[in-house]
C-alpha cells in the first residue's frame, strides 16, 4: 500500500499530520491565551516552556508536512467542485500553511529578541536564538504573533465550516476523505433477513 495520497482521498501520512497539527494549534491556543492571567513568578516558567517547545514542534511538523505535500502530492478535487470554490480552498489552504510557519517563527523571534533565559526544546536540546536582544524588534514580534494567530483563527473556522458545509448539506466526501477510510463490513457481519 502506497503511503502517498490517492486521486481520490488524503494518504495516511497527510491525514496524521493534519489532524496532528490541528491538535496542537488547539493546544497552543489553550495555553497561549492564558499565559497573560499566570503571575509572572519562575513557578509558572514551565508553562511559557511547555508553550514553546510545542510551538517548535508545530514549526518542524509543518515544515515536514510541506515537504510530504511536495513529495506526495494531492488528490483531484472532489467531481463537481464549483471552480471559485477551488480556487478559495487553493488560496486558504495556502495562507494556513504560510500561518502555521510564520506563527511559530514570530513566537521564537519575539523569544530571541526578548533576550531571557535559554530556549530548551523540552527540556532536552538548546535552540539558537535568531537575533540578539531588541526591544523594537521584541514588541513587533509579540504583535505579529497576537495579530497572526488571530487570523490564523479565522480562517480555520471559515476552514473547518466549509468543511462541515460540504458534509453535512453537500453530502460529498471531502471531509471523509481527510479522515481513515471506514472498514468494510465482513460478508459474515452484512446484515440479512433469514
Ligand atoms: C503555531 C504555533 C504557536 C501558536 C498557535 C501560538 C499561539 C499563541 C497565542 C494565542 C498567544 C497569546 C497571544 C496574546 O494574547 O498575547 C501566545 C503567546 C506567546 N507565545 Fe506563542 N504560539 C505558537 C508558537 C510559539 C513559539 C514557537 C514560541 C517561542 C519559541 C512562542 C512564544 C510565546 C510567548 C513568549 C507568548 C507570550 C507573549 C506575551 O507575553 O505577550 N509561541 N502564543
Ligand atoms: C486547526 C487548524 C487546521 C489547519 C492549519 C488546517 C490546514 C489544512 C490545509 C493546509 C489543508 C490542505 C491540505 C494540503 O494541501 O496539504 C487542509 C485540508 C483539509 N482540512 Fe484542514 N486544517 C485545520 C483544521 C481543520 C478542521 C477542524 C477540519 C474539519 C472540521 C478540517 C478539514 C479539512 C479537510 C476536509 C481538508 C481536505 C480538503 C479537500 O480535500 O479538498 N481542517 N487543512
């Protein structure tokens, strides 16, 4: 079985990075919005560490799914697509991949720019920082992050709502295909009369 994505639906690998991504942008929202309410005491660095790292994690997962998308390419639009509803996806599809790159970088920028402790992914590898100290720099990168996770937020509802438009009121398969494909039932398990 190829891994690479079919004509007619998303491959594993495509599915498990979009659905994966989408889990930890949740998650990063979460604990992206309430870093503000926590005191600024050492006690609660290890949420602002939690946040980062998983915000890195986010940047190496999109830069790979980049590449998969390259590689494996994508499936025909499903039969019967209105063009300009093509042409829409291509465009939002885009923005969302740029997003996912540059929410993480202007979060590691205003890090870097911020001048503080060390960046450590989990704990584990020490990150360089991008650019030495800059207090210009720092409040420019904060307002790109705020300002880009925002739109990043709207396009993902106008994202997943057409999505659920097309399932629930279209009756096409393009939310089932971004999902495994469902078992077949057994010839034993088909249900009959007798
Ligand atoms: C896709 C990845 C990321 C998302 C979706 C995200 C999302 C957010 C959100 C929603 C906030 C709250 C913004 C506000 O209301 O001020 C925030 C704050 C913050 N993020 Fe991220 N973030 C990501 C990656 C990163 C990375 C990689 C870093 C650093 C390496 C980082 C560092 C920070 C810091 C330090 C704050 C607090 C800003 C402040 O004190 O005002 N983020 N993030
Ligand atoms: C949370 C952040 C999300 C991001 C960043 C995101 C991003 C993307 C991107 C970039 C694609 C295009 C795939 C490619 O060309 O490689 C895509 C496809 C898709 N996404 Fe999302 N997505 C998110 C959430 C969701 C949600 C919540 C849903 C459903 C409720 C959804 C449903 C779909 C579907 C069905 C496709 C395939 C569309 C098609 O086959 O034409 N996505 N997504």
């Amino acid at each position: 079985m190829s891994l690479k994505n079919p004509v007619d639906r998303w491959g594993p690998v495509s599915q498990l990075l979009h659905w994966l991504i989408a889990l930890l942008l949740l998650c990063l929202a979460v604990i992206g919005l309430s870093l503000d309410s926590l005191p600024k005491s050492p006690k609660y660095f290890w949420v602002y560490d939690l946040h980062k790292s998983t915000g890195l994690t986010v940047l190496a997962l999109a830069v790979v799914r980049l590449g998969w998308r390259m590689y494996a390419g994508a499936p025909k639009w499903i039969p019967g697509l209105p063009t300009w509803q093509a042409r829409l996806a291509t465009v939002t599809h885009g923005l969302l991949y740029a997003l996912i790159i540059a929410i993480p970088l202007s979060g590691w920028l205003f890090d870097s720019a911020s001048g503080l402790r060390p960046l450590r992914w989990y704990g584990l590898v020490e990150m360089p920082k991008l650019i030495a100290p800059n207090a210009g720099i720092r409040e420019l990168a904060r307002s790109a992050h705020e300002w880009l996770f925002w739109v990043l937020a709207l396009l993902v509802v106008i994202h997943a709502g057409a999505a659920l438009y097309h399932h629930y009121f279209e009756g096409d398969a393009t939310l089932r295909r971004m999902l495994p494909r469902r078992r077949q039932p057994l010839p034993a398990e088909t249900p009959h009369d007798s």
